[in-house]
C-alpha cells in the first residue's frame, strides 16, 4: 500500500489515509472509535473513490460517533 499523492485537506487529526494497491482511497482511525460506537454504524475504518468522497465520509464517521456518545 502507498500514500496518495494528494492527502484531503481537512483530515480530521485521528484519521490516516493511504492507497491501496489497486488505487482506492481509504482512511483508519488511530485510535479507532470504542467497539461500544459500532453498533450506532461507526467504522474505524473507511474508503472511497476520490479524496473529497473520502473527506465526506470521516467527517460522516465523526458525527455519527459523537450522536453514539450521546445514547
């Protein structure tokens, strides 16, 4: 796996985003959201075809933590 050439501007600071080798975009978050957040659909991990659909759906992944917290 590689680094895209181009990271998203607004990567929230907890996620990591690299290209796999067949050239798709996905981003990991370090730490991962608790296994407790899973069940609101919180992915610690996520992908993508373009850097801005990746951006969009970490800061989808976020929200949806922060309204899990609040359960």
């Amino acid at each position: 796996m590689t680094h895209p050439t181009t990271a998203p501007e607004k990567v929230p600071p907890a996620w990591r985003v690299f290209r796999s080798d067949a050239g798709r975009l996905w981003a990991t978050r370090v730490p991962p959201f608790p296994s407790s957040k899973w069940k609101f659909g919180v992915e610690p991990m996520v992908d993508a075809d373009d850097l801005v659909s990746l951006a969009r759906v970490m800061a989808e992944q976020e929200s949806r933590a922060a309204l899990a917290g609040e359960q």
